[in-house]
C-alpha cells in the first residue's frame, strides 16, 4: 500500500492538494511504515492543470491526504481508486499511523467553486 501526503514545505501536512507540487510518499507494509520518499511535481503536473484522465506520478497510491481538497479532486483522485481524505492533522508521519489504526482526524472536503471551468 502506498499513501502519499500533501507537503509543499517538506515539513507539515500543508492545503491546496489541487496545487501542491510536492508530497511525502509512504510504503506501507503489514499496516507499517517501511519506505518515505519526497516526491517533487513540476507545476504542470498538479492536480490543478493536469487533466484528469492523463496518467499521473500519483496514480499508483492507494490514499492521498491533505489538509484542504475540494470536492472535485476527491471524485477525480476516486474514478482512479484513490481514496482522498482531508485531516487536520499536520504531521504527514503521525498522520499515516493513524490513518493505519483508523484513528485519523478527518474533515469534509472543501464545497467550493473556483468560478472558473476546466478544460480537462
């Protein structure tokens, strides 16, 4: 299993899972952390301007969590059987052995509109 988290600073869980380039990758292995990578996305590669039936460097994990999605990047990351969750948890470590004891802290995503329409 593999659970990727939103980290544009490297540090803390951060928002904006539609803009974030950069995302700590966990391996997980019998409901433990064996592997953490830093995974860096040039900017045409985020959520926000990929298309969403384009292949993506995250299409092979199996949840990513964030501190801030919205409700159409948790349909998008779905249709690839990607389970999208929003937390208020902030650090991406403590956050993945939560999530791996169903304990996790989580919120609804966010219902907003960009007033504005893609083209993906």
């Amino acid at each position: 299993m593999k659970i990727a988290v939103t980290s544009q600073n490297h540090k803390t869980i951060t928002k904006h899972a539609g803009r974030c380039r950069n995302f700590w990758v966990f391996t997980i292995e019998n409901k433990q952390i064996v592997d953490r990578q830093l995974l860096e996305l040039p900017k045409e590669q985020c959520f926000h301007d990929s298309p969403g039936h384009a292949t993506h460097p995250l299409d092979n994990v199996d949840v990513l969590i964030s501190a801030e999605m919205g409700q159409g990047l948790v349909r998008r990351l779905a249709e690839k059987d990607i389970l999208g969750l929003v937390t208020t948890q902030t650090d991406p470590e403590t956050a993945v052995t939560l999530y791996l004891q169903d304990a996790l802290p989580t919120v609804a995503p966010e219902d907003h509109s960009h007033g504005h329409h893609h083209e993906h």
